[in-house]
C-alpha cells in the first residue's frame, strides 16, 4: 500500500548525514510543474537564531526518510553543503534563474 503524506508535513523534520549529525531541516518541497513530482527539497542548514536561515536545494533523490528517528538522511558522499546553491532572498535557485534566460 503506498504511504501518501502532505508535503506541509514534512516542513520541520530534521536532516541530517549518514553518520546521524543533524544538519538542519526541512523548510520547503519544490515541485517539477511538468511532472507533478517533488524535484528537490529546501533545507534550512546551519542557521542561528542572530544571522537568519541559510536555505539549500537538494535533489530530492539525494535523501532517504529514516522513518524510525523520524528525520530524513542525505545519501552518499557529499561535498560540503556550502557549495550547495544557496537560494535567493526571492525563493529561486540562482543558477536555475540563469539556465532559463
């Protein structure tokens, strides 16, 4: 039977690597308009309550839910999420913004 979840749900959850360090959460989903399918997670990483979220996108298929800690794992060797795009105060990968000029 297939589990079927909101996607306002998993806003909040916890991230973290495969070595169970917690990274930052789940802020947002993003979806493939063309597809209906969730194409990448926003992660709220590394954010202190004095400097404000710092928000990265990250292939959804990049990401496994460990239902038992109730928390969501990044997959595989991972650079260092800072080179990761970060996105714009407006909401949008910079980078994809360029790609479709």
């Amino acid at each position: 039977m297939r589990q079927i979840i909101s996607a306002s749900s998993l806003a909040g959850h916890p991230v973290c690597n495969a070595a169970g360090e917690i990274l930052g959460e789940i802020r947002d989903l993003m979806l493939d308009a063309e597809s209906g399918q969730i194409a990448y997670a926003v992660l709220s990483l590394g954010a202190s309550p004095a400097m404000g979220d710092r928000l990265f996108v990250v292939p959804i298929e990049s990401m496994h839910a460990d239902d038992a800690q109730c928390r969501y794992v990044l997959d595989g060797e991972w650079t260092p999420l800072e080179e990761k795009p970060e996105l714009s105060p407006a909401g949008r990968d910079p980078s994809a913004a360029a790609a479709t000029k």
